[in-house]
C-alpha cells in the first residue's frame, strides 16, 4: 500500500506518517517498506488518471503486508490499531482470493487437459464410423445358392 493511502487511512498527514517510519528505520528493512522508482510511480499515474501537476513531489513509499502491521507499532493512535485490524484482514482476505484463484486455474488445466484427450476420442469415434460407412473395395458376393449338378445312378434291387 502507497504511505499516502495509509495517511488516509490513519488520518494523518502523508509527511507525519513517513516522518515516524523514518524516525523508526530499523523496524522498516527493505522487505517492509521500499520507495518507488520513478517509472514505477509514472505508471501508477497513468493507471489511475492521477494529475502530473501538483501534489507529490517526492516518489512514495510502498508498503508490505509486513510493513502495514509494523506501522501499528509506530503509530500509537487507537484509530491506527482499528486501522490496522482492518488493513490485516483485508491482507488474509487477499490471500484467500489468489488461493482461490491458483486452485482454480489448477481445476481448469486438468479440465483442458480431459478435453484435449476427450478431443482425440472423439477424432477416432468418426474416424471408425467413417470406415463403416465407406464402401469396401471387395467384390460383391452373389447372393443365394449355387446348385451342381450330381449324376445319380438307380439301381433296383432284386430280391
């Protein structure tokens, strides 16, 4: 999260929020809290249709989930405690949705995966109905019965 959305949130000024981090530095290594590079800054602007002119004149910090909890150890207020309870659970919620989201698109690649087998099954159903259907290259067999002829002799018998 940006220092100034957390200022929001804590109701206190963007330059007081980032004066107590700094006054705390050791509780914010680099894995809690970084800066911004300026690229990274201009691309938010142009994400959210933020003004280029005015307002921030230095490039904002940014905020783990790890950093907002250790916020609340450098900000005494009760609303900063409320504040971070809060911000917490939206972080647990976060993590629920892309737990979600990573079993989800498990689930979708087995099925794709079914298909693809279901697709070359399929394939050869036709491709043996087709053959059934496909006139043979035998010649036609006559139907009915042939008769030969058998010489028979009689023969009486006398008694």
């Amino acid at each position: 999260m940006l220092d100034k959305d957390l200022a929001t949130l804590y109701d206190v000024e963007t330059f007081n929020l980032n004066k107590a981090v700094k006054r705390n530095s050791g509780r914010f290594p680099n894995d809690f809290m970084f800066r911004l590079t300026k690229e990274e800054f201009n691309n938010l602007i142009f994400q959210f249709g933020i003004s280029s002119w005015g307002g921030t004149r230095k490039l904002p910090y940014a905020f783990t989930e790890q950093g907002v909890a250790m916020l609340s150890s450098v900000l005494r207020s009760e609303r900063a405690v409320q504040v971070n309870i809060q911000i917490m659970r939206a972080f647990v919620k976060l993590r629920e949705i892309i737990s979600t989201h990573k079993e989800l698109a498990q689930k979708l690649k087995e099925l794709e995966l079914k298909i693809e087998s279901h697709d070359e099954n399929i394939t050869a159903i036709f491709d043996a109905i087709n053959q059934l259907l496909a006139p043979e290259d035998k010649p036609n067999r006559k139907i009915g019965f042939e008769v030969k002829e058998k010489t028979y002799s009689y023969k009486t018998r006398r008694r």
